[in-house]
C-alpha cells in the first residue's frame, strides 16, 4: 500500500493549491453551511480573530451494513480523522445506501456530492472496464495475492485511471472472498448453475462468469437483493460471508457452496480537486487516517468473515452448506475460464492499452 500512497501523495501535495486553513476545501460541504460559505472561515458577522472556524465536512457514503469490514473501517476512519485532524474535519458515515448505491455513488463523487466513498471494484469498471481484472474468476486464492496486486502495479494503473474522471483513489481495501448460494439447488458441479438466475454487481465480466456455466446474471444493486430473492425474482446470488450474513441473504436461500471463486474489494476514492484543495495538514492527517485504516482492514477483514460463517450456520441450520473440493473447484474454473479470452478482447475493443498488461499480472500472481 505504501508504494501507492507514495505516488498519489506525491502528486498530490505538487497539485495543491495552499490557501488558508479552511480556505480551499472546495465544496466540503454538499449542504450549506450557515453562513453559505462553504468550507469557509467564520460566521457572518462574527469577529474573525477568535470565531471558531468551520469544520470541513466529509460525507462517506457506503452501501453495506455497519458490522462489516467497510463498514467497520469507515468507521476508523471516521474516528482517525478527526482525532488526527484535531477536530477540524467532521466525517459523516451514511452505510445502508442510505445516500447512493454503489452506481450513482460514482457520480455524486465527481460532482463531488459526498467526499469519500469505496465502491466495491467490480462497479468501477462501468467508468473504467480495465476495473474487470479484479473480477476474473479464481484469479486468487490467498488475500495475500489480492494484496499483492491491490499495491503493486495492477492497483497503481487501476487507481491512476480515475484522475480522467476527476476521481482520486486514495487506498484499496478489501472485503474477501465470495461464495455461492442459491435456492434452487446445491451448487456443485458447473451443470447445478443451468437456467438459474443469479444476482451479479454491475460488472459485464461477472455476467460472462454466469454465462460461462449456462446461468442468467441479472445485474442488480445491492440494496435490491433480499427482496429480490425473497420473491423469486432470482435463485441466487454471490457475495462475502460478511455481506450474506449481514444482509440476511442466508434466511432466503438453502443452498450455500462455499466456493472462494471470486474475490470483492474496494476503491476507496474521492473528489480529486476536492481533496487537492485540502489545506496541507488536514490532507497529511486524513492520509495518515487512511493508511492506518488500510492497514486494520488488511488484517481483520478475513477474520470477520470467518466468524459470520458460524453466526449463519447457527441461525440458520437448514441451509446446506458444501465446501468445493479441489477437483469441483478445478471443474469450475475450466467453465469460467473462457472469461479471461473474453475480457482481453472487450478491453481490446473498448481501446484499452493497458488491458493485456494487467490481466498477464494477475495470471502471474496466480502462478501460471
Ligand atoms: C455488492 O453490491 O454486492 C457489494 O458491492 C456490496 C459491497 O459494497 O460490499
């Protein structure tokens, strides 16, 4: 993480633009402040030598529940920033989707209508398709891999992408890996997915790996899934142990196959002339913020997810839980490996330079 942060900060403190203390926080707040002044020093008519100065305020908007790995580190975050700011920011947390869902989320930050958010990487490919190496089916099988590519070059390109959108990534995290479950039946063999219809992010790359073993993807955003399996509208769906469980998907679904064929993780990303308008304290303090957070989700996040694995066995024992064996798993992957040809030729097509390079890395880092 360190090598990424070095060279977003880097350009970072050689973009910005050094103003007053609270100066330059362009559009820190999406709701005016009383004064109107957004970000600005002091209230009307007060006397601006000894008037307490406006915090900077942070909207963080997520979709998940509070209880998981980001909604826990947002909420490190949120306390690190404002104990390493000295109270001059204050950091807001809206988790649920109570703001946006992960799609328009991407909008409201460059249009800078929240300040942070950490979509999961698969809905950033709708801006940047190179974001679909992530989802590549069984391209990792250790978080230590997924780290491995989230520091080195493949997040370094991936991240440096965003600038063109006015977007600035300032970490990854991660989530873990997700799992298969269905209604409809075990999900074993390749042929069980057949005529299913599975809930998928919005990523075309997930869609071709339900394709792949004769499944119907049906894009969706998370906000819609219970409700969506509830009522049948779909068999199944795939995510973290940390998402099913906080989601309640377990209550509606009987089959669970415990299959680590894919992997989520997040962006972490913000309003880029938002954050190089920062006065230089309060960006080194919410990157320090930052790093520490990266840090603590690194190490908690797959212990999290292991523990909700018993919370959903003991709340519901009638789901069917199978664990993939490795001749199963190897009968998954020679269905869904069609996708890494697939994706070359998207990124080819969609004028990517960078699309052959980033899925040979992540083919490396598996060790082929
Ligand atoms: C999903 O939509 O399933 C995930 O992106 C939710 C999340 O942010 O972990």
């Amino acid at each position: 993480m360190k090598k990424i942060f070095k060279f977003f900060f880097l350009s970072n403190i050689s973009l910005s633009l050094i103003v007053g203390v609270f100066g330059c926080a362009r559009g820190a707040q999406t709701e005016p402040a009383p004064s109107e002044n957004q970000g600005t020093e002091t209230t009307e008519g007060t006397d601006a030598t000894t008037a307490p100065a406006e915090k900077i305020k942070i909207k963080f908007s997520h979709v998940v529940a509070e209880t998981t790995p980001k909604g826990q580190a947002a909420k490190m975050f949120e306390e690190l920033a404002e104990k390493y700011t000295n109270g001059k920011v204050d950091v807001e947390i809206f988790p649920n989707t109570q703001l946006y869902n992960d799609d328009d989320v991407l909008i409201a930050i460059q249009e800078n209508n929240v300040q942070i958010a950490a979509p999961a990487t698969s809905k950033i490919s709708k801006l940047f398709p190179e974001w679909q190496v992530f989802d590549l089916p069984f391209a990792f099988s250790d978080p230590s891999q997924v780290q491995s590519a989230m520091e080195g070059k493949v997040g370094q390109q991936l991240l440096g992408l965003l600038e063109q959108k006015n977007i600035l990534g300032l970490g990854m995290w991660d989530n873990g890996f997700k799992q298969m479950s269905s209604k409809e039946s075990q999900l074993i063999k390749p042929e069980d997915f057949k005529g299913q219809s599975f809930r998928v992010m919005s990523s075309k790359l997930l869609e071709a790996q339900f394709k792949a073993v004769d499944a119907n993807p049906t894009p969706m955003p998370f906000s819609e899934v219970y409700s969506a399996l509830e009522q049948g509208v779909i068999n199944g769906q795939e995510n973290t142990l940390s998402n099913i469980y906080s989601k309640k998907f377990h209550e509606v679904q009987k089959y669970m196959t415990l299959s680590d064929h894919g992997y989520l993780g997040y962006a972490v990303i913000t309003n880029k002339e938002f954050w190089n308008g920062l006065p230089d304290d309060v960006r080194q303090a919410l990157e320090k913020a930052m790093n520490e957070t990266t840090q603590w989700v690194r190490d908690n996040a797959e212990r999290l997810n292991a523990e909700e694995l018993e919370k959903i066995k003991a709340e519901n024992p009638k789901l069917e839980i199978h664990e993939l064996t490795v001749e199963e798993k190897k009968a998954w992957m020679d269905k869904m490996d069609v996708t890494y040809d697939l994706l070359r030729e998207d990124l080819k097509t969609s004028g990517s330079t960078i699309g052959d390079q980033l899925i040979d890395a992540i083919i490396e880092l598996r060790g082929e």
